[in-house]
C-alpha cells in the first residue's frame, strides 16, 4: 500500500482584492500577487519545505521550463520516495501530493506564512485527504476535494473584520483600512496614504509589469503597456471612457473532468499537466494576437502623430490596453473605451483557433464568452468589472438556451455602455431603460458566429450595421436624423416605417442584417424582429466601435516611418 495525502489549494475574495481600487497600478499589483500565491510562491514553498524542514527530495513541476519539466517527467512520488509532487498548478488551483498528511500541513504552514507577510489581504483556502494510490482513484479524492471540501470550507469561512482605525488614525484612500504610510510618488501622482495591503500591491508593480512586458515582448513592437487608465489613449475634450472586459471559456470544467476520467492515477497527472498548460498558453497566445493586430491598426499621420485607425492618438509610447488577469480561459483587461467591443470580439476569435490537448483534429473547439462594461475613466472600478462579470454570465445564459435548440457551444459577447452612472444590476438596468411596449430595444447578448441561417443576432450583423450608420452617405454625420431614428425605434414598427417613408430612405429599408431565410428583409423594413430591435444597440454604439482588422487608410504612413 502506498498512502499518500493530496492537499488542494486556492483563493477566496479574489475579485475585490484585485478590483476594489480605481488606480490600476494598485490592480496590477495585486493580479499579479494573486498569481504568485499559489503558482510561484507554492513551488518555493515546497523548495523551502524540504530543504529546511525534512532534508528530502521533492519535485515541483513547472511547465515553464519544457526542457527540464515534460508532464510525464520523473521522479515520481509513488516510485522514487518523494516527499511532495505538485501535480498541477493552473485555474486559480494547486493541486499536490505528499507522502505524509504531517508533510502537507507543515507546507501549508510556510506558504500561509509567506501570503501574510507579503500579500496581505489574500485569502488561501487549503483541504487535505487522505488516499490509497493502488486502489483509489486521484481523479475522484481530487473532484471530491474540489466540489465538497473547498465548496464547504468556503462557505463556512469567517470574514475577515479588521479593525478599520480609531479617531486617532488616518485611513487608506483605496481600502478604508489603517493608513500605515505615503506611497512613493509616481509621475504626476502625489503620495498618498496607504495601508500594508496597499503597500504590498505597489511594491511588485515593477515585477509584474516586467513578466507583463516580457511574455508579449514580441506582439509589443515599441510600445509598453500602460499603468495608469489616464495613458489608455484618453482624449481631452473628447472621449474619457474606459472599457472593462471579462472572459471566461465556456464549459472548461467539465472539459477537464472528462479528459481525467476514467485513468490510472499517473496517466491522471499527465493529462491535467498537458491541459492545464495548454490551456493556459492558448489564453496567452490570444492575447498576443490582439496586442498583434492593435499594434498594427497604429500609424502615423501626416502631422506626426500616432493615432488608432486615424481615429484618436495613442499618449506616448503606451498602447491603450492592459491584460490583467491573463492566462487560462480566464481573462481580465482593460483597453480605452472605444477599443473595448472589438478588441473583445478579436479575444473571442483567436481564443476559438487555439488549439489545446484534446481537441487537435478540430474536435471539442474551444469558446468563450465576454462581457464588456465601458464607464467613464475615473468611475469605480470595481463595480465596473462586476458588471462586465454579470454581463459575461448574460452571454453564457445566452448560450445555454439556444443550445436547448440543438445548437453546440459557441461564443458569445453582451455589452453595456454607461454614457453617466450605472444604477442597479444589468437585469434592472434592461429592465428600466431597454424594455418599451414593442418589446425589447437591446438584441444583446449576441453570438460571435452565425450558428444556423436564420441567426441575425451577430457580431458579424451588429458591425455591419454600425459601419453602416457611420459611413454611408445617407447616415454618416447626420447626427439629428440618428438621433430622430433612435427616438421612433422606441415606438415600434408602425412609426418606425413611417419614419422610413417620411425621410425618403433608399428602398424605405434599413441596413439588413447578414442571414440567408429571408427574416433580415422583414427587419430592415420593420426595425424590430420577433419582439427585439435590431438597431438600437448599433446606434448606441457608434462612437464605441473601431474596426482593427480592415486595411488602414492607404495615406498613411507606418507607424515606424518618419511623417514629412
């Protein structure tokens, strides 16, 4: 018999920890502190475990050195007498195994001391049980540990209360707690005070920005990635919006658990080893793509300038766009608010060509779903990612139920653009501001592709018609005659074709959607389809969207030109 003690680790109270603060240094800090507890920090704290604990041997596997760490590496735990293995570390989990329950917990000691010393304010979560490696299965004690222990440990924990300061202490701007100090200045920014957790987020900013700078050191060109919202490409006197993106891959986790079952317990290794790696460099490589393809879309104008498709000019060598939370199929970031629905849609396309273990012959692809919130640039981050969070959730209901009509797993995307405040969840805000007697005035959420003929609620649709809006002679900076067609739009189809007529538009139609049954006909006649409208959102969006992907204007030089 061999008996060993898998132990699972993870985080809670993640999203506040990196999102509760609207000065994104302090958000990169703390995404990237997030990442290290239980990646990094777990590995060294193996590393620190054996070396000064028990002086045994243990092996720490680490896709990120391929040549040294294959998933089928050796040693083993149950054939070499380690002390500890990691088997995996990616998803926001750890997942390890030591010879000795003891072993584990005196881990756990060590990692749970390092998170408090250095990255206060992270909750780690650690479950251990026991099992019996010749007849037991890992894939089941590690299910078991994940769907009940973790599940139950979590709703069972204590919140934190600390004590938020006395008559006689100042406070933290960014988190109400203890201010125990000033931060360093930065550029234009005066110090302020903050507490330790805010001390510990600003001080690994260098570090995280250099691992940031260097995984897409070949994508960036010249360019760097910002650390503050107000280097995004803001435009004084004209647009002052920032968009937030949430992406999350649709059904991962039922994709891991039918790509671990039924295995040996080594096999089991193997396969989380390659997917999870997998997995996580197809969210990296998408990401490269879309810092690949806004690279390109910047040229240099005629007065020297480097501007977005000829549309605004980027602020110094910074591009308008950061990843935050990256890797996996679980992605954060955040871009100027004009870049936000189409760089969203560019992350859901390349995410869909990556290939990951299981699905190379083109079997399983992968999607994903998004949701993207635009606010205004110094509106509260926090409820800003939380909105692109419940409007992701929206696009994968979305899914849900047309997969109830046969349809398989696709891609999906829902927006909300906040021209002033944001009051109430998503579900109240359609509620109250896109529900009228005709029916519904958003065709949001939409899927990225067309799945069968008559889909008209689609990427590929919505742009069409915002392009159209926005250039076509008939349309194009006429902005009364918009903003007349928005207003009818809201009174149904009996004064939308009136409005048609009255205004002589060319065929009395407008803009159809791209879909072969013949429907999208009824809806340019109508503006609505099936109780939804299919132009409002495009009217809404107008000054939301730039196309990356179309041929930049011919008169322009590269941005690696010099402008005469």
């Amino acid at each position: 018999m061999k008996n060993f003690t898998v132990t699972v680790l993870d985080t809670t109270g993640i999203q506040p920890y990196i999102f509760g603060s609207n000065r994104l240094r302090e958000n990169i800090g703390a995404s990237y502190l997030v990442s290290q507890a239980t990646d990094d920090w777990a590995r060294e704290a193996l590393d620190t475990f054996a070396r000064q604990d028990i002086n045994r041997k243990v092996y720490a596997f680490n896709p990120k050195y391929p040549k040294k760490h294959q998933p089928d590496a050796k040693p083993r735990i149950e054939d070499d007498g380690l002390a500890a293995e990691l088997v995996y570390a990616g998803g926001g989990n750890t997942v390890l195994l030591f010879s000795d329950k003891q072993y584990a917990v005196q881990f756990t000691q060590i990692l749970s001391k390092r998170i408090l010393e250095e990255a206060p304010g992270i909750n780690l979560l650690a479950v251990h049980q026991e099992f019996d490696w010749d007849s037991q299965s890992l894939y089941d004690v590690v299910q078991n540990l994940m769907k009940n222990d973790l599940d139950a440990k979590k709703r069972s924990r204590i919140p934190s209360a600390p004590l938020l300061g006395l008559g006689v202490t100042a406070t933290c701007r960014s988190t109400q707690l203890v201010g125990v100090k000033m931060s360093e200045p930065f550029e234009d920014d005066a110090p302020y005070l903050i507490s330790t957790e805010i001390d510990a987020k600003l001080k690994f900013v260098p570090q995280a920005n250099d691992k940031l700078q260097q995984m897409f050191v070949t994508s960036l060109g010249s360019y760097e990635f910002p650390l503050r919202t107000d280097e995004m490409g803001r435009s004084e006197g004209d647009s002052s919006y920032s968009a937030v993106i949430h992406a999350d891959g649709n059904g991962m986790g039922k994709r891991f658990q039918k790509f671990g079952k039924d295995k040996c317990n080594r096999d089991y290794i193997i396969a989380m080893r390659e997917l999870s790696h997998s997995v996580n460099q197809a969210g990296i490589d998408a990401l490269k793509e879309v810092v690949e393809i806004l690279v390109k879309s910047i040229k240099v104008d005629s007065e020297g300038k480097r501007k977005v498709k000829g549309q605004f000019e980027i602020k110094d060598n910074y591009l308008p766009f950061r990843p935050l939370v990256y890797g996996g199929d679980d992605i954060t970031f955040v871009c100027d608010g004009r870049l936000g629905l189409e760089l969203a849609a560019i992350f859901l396309q390349e995410f869909e060509k990556q290939l990951v273990v299981g699905n190379e012959n083109g079997k399983n692809p992968l999607t994903a779903c998004a949701g993207i919130c635009v606010v205004k640039t110094h509106y509260p981050f926090a409820r800003a990612y939380q909105l692109s969070e419940d409007l992701c959730r929206k696009a994968k209901g979305f899914v849900k139920d047309e997969k109830k009509f046969g349809k398989k797993d696709f891609s999906a995307l829902d927006w909300h653009l906040a021209a002033s405040g944001l009051s109430g969840s998503i579900s109240e805000i359609r509620q109250r501001e896109f529900q009228v007697p005709a029916g519904s005035l958003s065709m949001r959420p939409i899927s990225l592709k067309k799945q069968i003929d008559s889909d008209w609620r689609t990427w590929e649709g919505f742009t069409k018609v915002v392009k159209h809006f926005n250039e076509d002679e008939e349309w194009n900076g006429r902005h009364n005659k918009v903003i007349a067609l928005r207003d009818v739009l809201r009174q149904g189809i009996d004064v939308t074709q009136k409005f048609l007529k009255n205004y002589r538009i060319k065929d009395e139609q407008l803009p159809t959607f791209p879909e072969s049954s013949g429907r999208s006909e009824n809806l340019a006649k109508d503006g609505w389809l099936d109780r939804v409208c299919g132009y409002f959102d495009a009217i809404e969006a107008m000054d939301f969207y730039i196309s990356l992907r179309e041929q930049s204007n011919a008169d322009l030089p590269n941005e690696n030109q010099t402008a005469e």
